[in-house]
C-alpha cells in the first residue's frame, strides 16, 4: 500500500511539473516579444506591426534590382567615407562622396521610373545635400564635415522610412 501512495503522489509531482513546464515554456515565449514590442528600427515599425505601411515604389525587377545595388554600394561608400575622414583623409573622402553619393545619372533614371515626384524629390535632395558634403569635405574641417555627412545620411533614413520595395 506504501508503494501505491507513492506512485500516485509520484504522479501528481510530474503533473504538476509539467503544468509548471508548460507555464515556463509560455512565459518564455512571450518575455522576448514584450521586449521587442518597445524596440522601433529605422522604419519606425514596432514587433507588434504586421503591415509595412511604407509607400511601395512598384519597380519592375530591373529597376528593383538597380536600386538596391546602388543603396548597397552606396552604404559600402558612405562607410568608406567615414573611415577616410577616421583617418584625416578629407581630399579622398571628399571625392569618394562627390563620385559615389553625389549626382548621377543611374541613380536619376531609377528616381524616374518609380513615378513618384517625393521619391525624386528626396532623391535629388540627397544628391545635392552629398556635393554639399564633399565641398564642406574640401575645408578639412572634421567636425563641419561630420554635421554635413549627418544631414546627407538623414535623407537616406527619412527615404528608408517611407519607401519599400
């Protein structure tokens, strides 16, 4: 009889850690997701968004793909820019800004055929505000040039956070 107490609150204790398992299990799950419900990236758009409400540039695939390689290398320019100016290197960072941020045509030609005048617009403000870079660059004057790169890249967050494709 001692033995089928035993088994029988043996029983219950593996309920009840199961019981307490799954309570942890589910705990778990939601810790993370109520930390990142607080979290906003550049977009503005929080774990709990379902939607990405951002204006779609409708692209075809071509144009898609031009546009993506060129926002890449883009990045991969603007960090070269800043390791440049890291090393008191203002002529070449300047002219990295002028020949990789500033005025271009391919980058014209896609703003062009997204039939979207704010994308263009934008687009066109963040060309001029990179040939603004690259002569503020000109002066040698790290932290003028600093400010200016901060206003160039704003363009590129403001753009980020209201277009996608």
């Amino acid at each position: 009889m001692h033995n089928g107490t035993q088994n029988c609150a043996y029983t219950a204790l593996q309920s009840g850690d199961m019981v307490m398992r799954n309570f942890l299990l589910l705990a778990l799950f939601f810790i993370p997701a109520t930390g990142m419900a607080e979290e906003q990236g550049i977009t503005g758009l929080t774990a709990h968004d379902i939607v990405d409400n951002r204006t779609t540039l409708n692209l075809s695939e071509r144009m898609k793909h031009r546009l993506l390689s060129n926002m890449r290398e883009q990045l991969v320019a603007t960090r070269t820019i800043i390791g440049l100016l890291a090393q008191d290197n203002f002529a070449r960072a300047s002219n990295t800004t002028r020949t990789k941020l500033g005025k271009n045509e391919e980058l014209k030609k896609i703003y062009d055929s997204a039939n979207n005048e704010e994308l263009n617009k934008m687009g066109m403000a963040a060309m001029t505000s990179a040939e603004d870079l690259a002569k503020t660059m000109e002066t040698n004057d790290m932290k003028k040039s600093l400010q200016a790169l901060r206003k160039t890249m704003g363009y590129c967050v403001q753009c980020h956070k209201k277009f996608r494709q």
